[in-house]
C-alpha cells in the first residue's frame, strides 16, 4: 500500500506540475545566434521587444526574432512596451511603425504582447488609459496579429481599474514569485481566471545575456 501510494504520487507530481511546462525567455538587449542557441537547449519560445517605452522601434529587438529562427526557436513572439504618458505618437503611431519594422525585415512572430505595467508611468485617467490600450489592440489586430497582454494585478488594476475588456485574450503574467509554475500566488484579475505564460523572476543571467525566465 505504501509503495502504490509513492506511485501514485511520483506520477501525479510530474504529470501535472512538469508534464506540460514549457520553459522560455524574453530579452530586450541585443543577442547573438550563439547565445540563442545555448539558450535554445533547455528552452523553447522566445519573446523580444519591439518598441521601446522612450517612444521608439526597438530594432535591436528585431534582429533578436530574426536571429531567434536562425538558432532554432520555432515558438517566437514580440512585446511592445508602449510610451504611455507625456509622448509624442499615439498609440496607433507606435503599434504601426513597431509591425512596420517587423516586416521590413520578415521577422516572423506568433503573438505581439503589449506591455502595461507601471502605473506611474501612465496617466492617473483610466478612462484615456482604456482607450490607449484599446487602439493598440485594435492596430494589431486589424493586421490580423494574434495579440496577448503582459501585466499583473497590481499594474492592470493601478492603469486600468477593475476592466474586463480583454479577459479573452491570452494573459502573459508577470509576478515575481521565484517558482516556475501558473499557479503560486495567482490572483484572479482583469477577468483573467489563469495566465497563458508566467515570467516567475527578475531579471537573470546566462552565457553573457541578461533575460528574464518564464513558463507557460
């Protein structure tokens, strides 16, 4: 009895806490193949930035997606962490010539994360936050990009209140619990019952790279 219960639990423990994980990274700074390719052994999607919070396209983060192939990821996305207060483009401005710079140079995603998070980095009016972040949505997905939303409660709730608009879309989760699972100090928000990805630590580094951890 004692042996079947130790069976029973060996099995449990690795069907349902590791069975299905995927393990992945996303980086903002410039990368080679080479580093991509070590990172590609034990991971297997990737995510780069593709405009930058000072207002600008991140062509560096570009030429990561590209390079990103080139060593072998298959599972690649791109995040836009928008300018949200005090800019000069709109939000449409920015998502355009973000996917503009992903076609210039065929650089192939899956999904375009738009990044909200630090509230202070925004405006205190959530009604302007909302619209913002409804004309980034719409921008991508009128050019028929599949879009997810990288936040955590205390950033959506902080920038947009108790809205529920986009509780459809994938929800790449960020909280930095230091565990590699969906499910350590979740919290229900935003109308999201469960994350698609979790990015579980700060900043880290491997084979020369800074790049933050996740899984999904």
């Amino acid at each position: 009895m004692k042996l079947w219960s130790l069976l029973c639990a060996f099995i449990f423990f690795n069907v349902f806490n590791f069975g299905e994980s995927a393990f992945g990274i996303d980086i903002s700074v410039s990368a080679t193949v080479a580093q991509l390719q070590k990172f590609r052994s034990n991971n297997t999607f990737f995510i780069a930035r593709i405009f930058r919070s000072a207002d600008l396209a991140d062509p560096i983060g570009v030429g990561n997606i590209v390079k990103a192939r080139q060593a072998g990821f298959t599972d690649v996305d791109g995040y836009i962490f928008p300018c949200s207060k005090s800019c000069k483009k709109s939000a449409i401005t920015q998502v355009t010539e973000a996917l503009n710079g992903l076609e210039a140079q065929n650089a192939k995603i899956g999904t375009i994360w738009l990044d909200i998070e630090v509230p202070t980095a925004w405006p205190s009016d959530v009604t302007a936050n909302r619209k913002f972040i409804t004309d980034m949505v719409n921008t991508a997905a009128n050019r028929e990009y599949s879009v997810g939303i990288y936040t955590g409660k205390s950033h959506w709730e902080g920038i947009c209140g108790s809205w529920t608009q986009y509780s459809s879309y994938p929800l790449w989760w960020t909280r930095f619990t230091n565990v590699a699972d969906m499910i350590t100090k979740w919290e229900s928000f935003g109308g999201w019952s469960s994350p698609t990805i979790h990015q579980y630590a700060d900043t880290l580094t491997a084979y020369g790279l800074g790049y933050d951890p996740n899984v999904k």
